[in-house]
C-alpha cells in the first residue's frame, strides 16, 4: 500500500466517524438519524462519496433527505475541517447504499436454497 492510499484510506476512516456526529448536532430529525456506512475519498482527497444506510426510508423520503444533506454540507465540511484542523475537507456526495439491498437478497436467496435442499 502506497503512502498516498494509506492517507486516503485514514481520511475515510476520520470522516466514517465525523459526519454522523457532525450529523447528532443538526435540528433536522431526520437526519440526526441517518447511519453513514461508508466514505470513499477520491485520488486527490477534494472528494468524498458518503454511502448512508437505507434501511426503513422509502424513495420519497430519500429524495427529501439527500436534498437536504446537498444544503447542509458545506456545514458538515467546515465541522469536520474545524474537528480536524484541516486546510480543506473534502466536498461531500451523499448517497444511499444500494449494496446492502443486494446482500439481504442474496442471503434471502441462499436460505431459500438451503431450505430447498433441506427438503
């Protein structure tokens, strides 16, 4: 692992945990309870992909929420930048997880299996 991977690869780390708590603070409910799965930094770190947990929010309300996150990030930023003492943070992408839907179904899938070959 090249040094510039393990910056990035601590940066994602830093900011997995920064944004949910940067997140408690705001008046929004909605999003005080979002659970952030993931972030990805780009090459240059100017970027981060924030993967948010779906679980229990419907399309509409995913919309409304990542509406709302594209008006708070600059917020989210300068927190993290301030929590950190960075010169810049990374500029945020809010997105919903789509991964974790794919691994219940797989699993759904390999029970059904199981209890096929059960019977």
């Amino acid at each position: 692992m090249t040094p510039e991977e393990i910056k990035r690869k601590r940066a994602d780390s830093i900011l997995r945990e920064l944004i949910p708590e940067a997140l408690s603070q705001l008046g929004d409910e909605r999003l005080r309870g979002l659970t952030v799965t993931e972030v990805v930094c780009s090459r240059g770190r100017s970027d981060a992909d924030v993967y948010l947990d779906p679980t229990g929010i419907d399309e509409a309300d995913q919309k409304a929420i990542l509406r709302q996150l594209k008006k708070v990030s600059r917020g989210l930023e300068a927190y993290c930048m301030k929590a950190e003492g960075w010169f810049k943070s990374p500029k945020f992408h809010f997105k919903f997880d789509k991964e974790l839907d794919r691994v219940r179904h797989m699993d759904e899938l390999f029970a059904q299996i199981e209890k096929e070959l059960k019977s």
